[in-house]
C-alpha cells in the first residue's frame, strides 16, 4: 500500500517506519505498530492484517496512530468492528492521532462508547460521521479536512473540540446536538458551514473563528452560552430563528447579520463590526444592544482578530427591526439609513444613542415645470423613500448598483403597491420615533422626524382631510412646518415690501387732511356754534414713489410687525393694507420661534400643570413663559390644558394648597 508524504518529525509512539530512506526520510512511515506485530495496520501483510481484524469485536478499544488509511482499509476496519444488535460500528476508545485519510472516509452511524481521538489527523477526501454517536470526548483539533465533512445529525454527549481545525470543503452539523462544551476555537471554515436547528446544550466556543464562506445557524439553540465570538463572516452569518437562553454577548464582523425571528430569552449584547443586520421579526424577551464596535475584536487570548476577510469601513448598517417590540432595543452608532421601522411595537420607547445616521432626500437641484428647486436637508426613513419612489414612478436601479443620491431608494418590492407603506403609516413611524428622540433629548433629530410627519400627513389623501391637508400646504409653504426660519423670514421681508409698496401706491395720502370749522354767528348775537369738519384723505395724482413717501410707508409697515399703530393719516385703503400688516407679519415671525410646536404643547399638557391639577381649587399658580406670563388661581382642567398650550419656550409652576405644594420646570 502506498503511503502519503510525510510528517516533518518521528511521533513519541513505536512506528513502523516502512519506506524509511536516510537522504529522503529517515522516519518512514508514522503509523503505530498493531499489537503483536512491528508494523502498522497498512504495512502488516495481509496474513497478519486478516488475523487482527478477525481478533476484533464490537466495542474494543483500537489505537491507529499516524496510520495512513485507504477507504478499502477502513471499511475492512469498520466492517470488523460492526455490532449486529444495533446495526452499525462499535468503536471503545478509539485513537486515531495523526492518522492520514487518503480516500473518503466514511464513519456515518458509527458508535463510540469511547474517548474518540481524530486530532491532527488530514482527510483528504470527503468525511462523513453523519449519525455518529460519541459518549465520551471527541477531539478533532487542528483536524484537515480537505473537502467537505458531515457531522449531520451527530451526537456528541462529551465534550467535543474542533479548535484549529481547518475545513476547505463544505462543513455540514445539520441538527447536531453537542451536550458538553463544544469549541471551535480558532477553527477556519473555507467554504459554508452549516450548523441549522444544531444544540448547544452547554457553552459553544467560536472564539476567533474565520469563515470564508456563508455561516448558517438557523434555528440552532444555544441555552447556556454567555459568550460567543468573536467570529468574522466574509459572506452572511445567518443567526434566523435561532434561540439564546441566556444572558449573552455576541461578537461579529461579517458582511451581513440575520437574526430574522431569532429568540433572545434573557438579555443580550451584539457588537457588529461591517455588517448590515436584518432584527425583523425578532421575538426580545428582555433588553437587548445592538452596537458598533469602534476597533477590531480581540480573542480571549489578547490577539487581534484579522479582519482581512472583510473590505469597507466597519460601518454597522440595520436592515429592519418590522414587528419587533422596540421597547426592549437598544441602538447605539449604528446606520439606519435602510432600516425599516414598519410594525414594530412601541417604537416611541426605543433608545438609540451615539450617532445614529439616517437617510437624506435626494441631493442637488431638480427641475419642477420651469422654476429649479431642491429638497430639504433633513432625516428621512427609508419608508418615506419607497413611497415617494413608488409615488413618482421611479425606476429601480439596475441590480448591484448602487442607488443615486440623486433620486429617492427604491425598496425590495417596488414598485408594488401593496407592499410599500402609505402616508399614513410613514407618519405613524415618524410621530413614534419623534417621541423616542425627545425623550432621549435630541431636539434636532426630533424636530426632523416632526417635519417628516407633517410632510406625510400633508400627502396622505385617505387619512387626512382636505381642509388639514390646505392647512399644511399653508403652513409647509410659509415655513416649513414652523422648522425654516429663513423660509419664514424671507416672506416677512417679501410681505413687509409689498405692504411698503401698497401703501406708497394707495394708502398714504398727497398730505396731511386739514380741519375746517365753521358756524353761523345768530342775527341777534349770542352764542355761535362750530362744526369742524375733516377732509377725507385722497391719493396724489402724481409722484406715488417718492422717497419721502417711501419713508412713510417703512415706518408704517415696520410699526405694524409689532402690533403697533402708526398713527399716521391714511387712505381707506391704506387702512385695511395696515390692517392686513399686522395681522399676518407678526405670524410670519412668530412660526420660526416655534420650531416644535407639537412638542411643546404635549409637554406643557402633560407635565406643566400635571402638579397645578393637583393641587385643587384655590391653589395659587404661576406660569412663567416667554412672552406669555401671568398668575392666577388654577383652572378647571379644560382651561389648564389651554394655558398650558400657550406657553411657549420655559415654564414654571408652583403650587400650594391644605399643606401640598408642588414645583416643576422644562420645555
């Protein structure tokens, strides 16, 4: 029989030493010498190989160390060693160290009632232990497995150690049940591993193992590891319907993370480092991070992991939390620029800290009939993209490319409408998520997702009326929801020079009205009485657009921004111009100061005088508030509620009354 190339050094164990030449290979052959015999089992002759074989029962402990095996070899081995009362191979204490496998081996069923030793061992062909049962240890460490390798349906009671071990071809552990420690400790897989509905009875080590393919976990159990990873993914670690029994923390870098419907029975933490991951559907029984690691992970031994399986920034990127109870999730620095937020539950209590980005309108300037305009610079949801995208007919981009900043994203099942989110429900994500961005007390982000809101309620034609919908045309034209001063302030300047402009054409008079007395002096003398007439204002005929009269009409208009009355002579018309004046450029400056007005009417009702209703009848109240302030007795909650909705900015309260009191502040 022929033997394989050989191992650098001579083994601690007796050897047969076949082939053994001093200028080429002084050791010869590795392989443990058979009992009784100065050979091993593929060097005996066959007179003696026969007799050992047939000197084999069901059960027996075999030692095949360094021992290169063919498949004809080991079926003879096995067959020796077939149990006829369950049907399959019967293996003690089975010892196969270094051994080297040069044809499939095939140990599919087999029995080991034994310590099974496989560790350093090279199979160079395919390797199949599917159904194998091992009560006592295994170990596969620093294992070569040229080509694909089975542990399909396996049972390993003991402990079972992969650690180093390297696997080229396709690694299988479809619903294998490891009940002691299984470790794969710095165990590289090549090509996809698969471990579906696999459990993990006791801890599950995958420290600093590398996968350069996919990495499939679906459904696999895991109900005492507390720690698991780090491990790097170059395709997807697939984590769906798995289930985590207890408090873990799990460490990843891989190209994308699922945890579709995967099960987190007690608290956990996921530190991602270059993966998109996909929540949706997930079942969270207590808190649960998701977070970006800032550096590259390190094993429990100090080295770094390399993370030269993966390209592009380390940027963690959320695909979907849909129909999760938001409630228990924690985001921290992750991108959500792509995320969906669909059907998730109390999403208004989700905490996202750090830095959360999240997608922008398209950029640059776009053409609208003949007049250029461009999209405001704001945080959007990817929701609001695909309906828009859906709602102008936009193309999907080709596959693989990426979308253009340009344009709106399209999602997964444009342009069908049944499975892309109406106004509607994007406003309910936006008014939820606003919520979770004012606890967290982060105005800035909450006054975008309040413009987002607005924006759909202003397109939704089903849910909101057309008179609210006129409202919000008005209201998003003349400011931008209350949030764009400059837009505000450049119709306060538009409407402050058309006022001027009226005004100099029409409402001031060619001079100042002269008053005329007159009276009849009675024939026998006496008292005489005057009556003093005004002569009605009238425009000049010529010369309107003086600068004089320019003058005037500035300090008219400038008078009428702050409520005041000129108290110059005007035409009729002039008057109602003044009128008007007043009326809405006080509005136009006072929409930018109140850049969340729904925010801080909820706040005011529902903390300003939650402790003034408290009090009672005849408890004294002050609310402080700029501009607005006043003292009074408290009111019915009905006039409370309305109070409270017009202070703007800071307010205070303070109550007292049959020994309570009570003190608050805010926004």
């Amino acid at each position: 029989m022929s033997t394989l190339p050989a191992q650098p050094s001579a083994p601690s164990w007796p050897h047969c030493a076949y082939g053994a030449d001093p200028a080429t290979d002084p050791v010869g052959c590795r392989g443990v010498h058979v009992p009784g015999y100065t050979a091993c089992l593929a060097h005996v002759s066959d007179a003696d190989r026969d007799t050992y074989l047939a000197g084999l029962t069901p059960g027996v402990g075999i030692d095949h160390r360094g021992t290169p095996f063919t498949g004809d070899l080991l079926n003879r081995l096995l067959i020796a060693l077939h149990d006829p009362a369950i049907r399959r191979p019967h293996l003690g204490e089975a010892v196969f160290r270094r051994a080297q496998f040069s044809s499939p081996a095939d140990f599919g069923g087999a029995q080991f009632s034994g310590i099974a030793r496989f560790d350093g061992v090279r199979f160079f062909g395919a390797v199949n232990f599917a159904g194998a049962q091992f009560s006592s240890a295994a170990r596969f460490d620093s294992v070569r497995f040229s080509e694909s390798a089975g542990f399909f349906w396996v049972q390993f009671s003991s402990r079972a150690d992969f650690g180093g071990a390297q696997f080229f071809g396709e690694a299988g552990f479809l619903k294998t049940r490891f009940s002691g420690e299984a470790g794969f400790r710095g165990a590289q897989f090549s090509e996809a591993a698969v471990f579906d509905e696999a459990q993990f009875s006791s801890a599950a080590v995958f420290d600093g193992v590398r996968f350069s393919g996919d990495a499939r976990f679906v459904g696999a159990q895991f109900l005492v590891t507390s720690w698991w990873g780090p491990v790097v993914c170059a395709g997807v670690l697939d984590l769906s319907g798995a289930v985590f029994g207890a408090p873990v923390t799990l460490e990843i870098a891989a190209r994308e993370v699922r945890c579709a419907r995967t099960r987190w029975e007690s608290t956990a933490t996921v530190r991602v480092r270059h993966a998109s991951v996909d929540l949706g559907y997930a079942v969270l029984a207590l808190p649960v991070a998701v977070a970006a690691h800032p550096a590259p992970f390190t094993t429990t031994a100090g080295g770094v992991v390399a993370e030269d399986l993966l390209a592009g920034p380390a940027t963690v990127r959320l695909a979907s939390v849909e129909v999760v109870d938001a409630a228990l999730l924690v985001l921290s620095d992750t991108d959500l620029s792509d995320c969906l937020f669909s059907g998730a539950f109390h999403l208004d209590q989700i905490r996202l800290e750090g830095r959360m980005l999240f997608a922008s309108p398209p950029t640059g300037w776009r053409r609208q009939g003949l007049r250029p305009v461009r999209w405001t610079r704001r945080r959007t949801l990817a929701e609001e993209h695909h309906w828009r995208a859906q709602a102008a007919g936009q193309p999907a981009p080709p596959a693989g490319q990426a979308p253009s900043p340009r344009r709106w994203r399209t999602g997964a099942h444009h342009p069908d409408p049944a499975h892309t989110p109406d106004p509607a429900d994007v406003a309910a994500l936006y008014r939820q998520l606003r919520k979770a961005f004012e606890d967290g007390k982060n105005e800035p982000g909450a006054a975008d997702f309040y413009y987002g809101e607005c924006e759909m309620r202003r397109h939704d034609h089903n849910g909101s009326p057309t008179t609210e919908r006129l409202l919000l045309w008005a209201y998003w034209l003349l400011s931008g929801y209350g949030l764009r001063a400059t837009r505000a302030l450049g119709w306060l300047v538009t409407t402050m020079l058309v006022t001027i402009v009226l005004l100099m054409g029409f409402g001031l008079p060619v001079s100042s009205p002269k008053q005329e007395a007159t009276g009849t002096v009675p024939p026998g003398g006496g008292k005489v009485t005057f009556t003093i007439d005004k002569q009605a204002p009238k425009n000049p005929a010529v010369n309107r657009f003086t600068s004089q009269r320019f003058d005037k009409a500035l300090n008219i208009t400038l008078n009428s921004v702050v409520f005041r009355s000129s108290g110059q002579d005007l035409t009729t018309a002039g008057t109602y111009i003044e009128m008007t004046s007043r009326l809405l450029e006080p509005a136009l400056i006072a929409s930018p100061s109140q850049s969340r007005p729904a925010t801080r009417a909820r706040c005011a009702v529902r903390r300003a005088w939650s402790g003034a209703a408290d009090a009672g009848p005849g408890s004294r109240v002050r609310c402080r508030s700029s501009p607005v302030a006043g003292t009074g007795s408290a009111p019915p909650m009905a006039a409370a509620v309305r109070a409270a909705c017009s202070c703007r900015g800071v307010w205070a309260w303070e109550a007292s009354a049959g020994g309570r009191s009570g003190r608050g502040s805010g926004r």
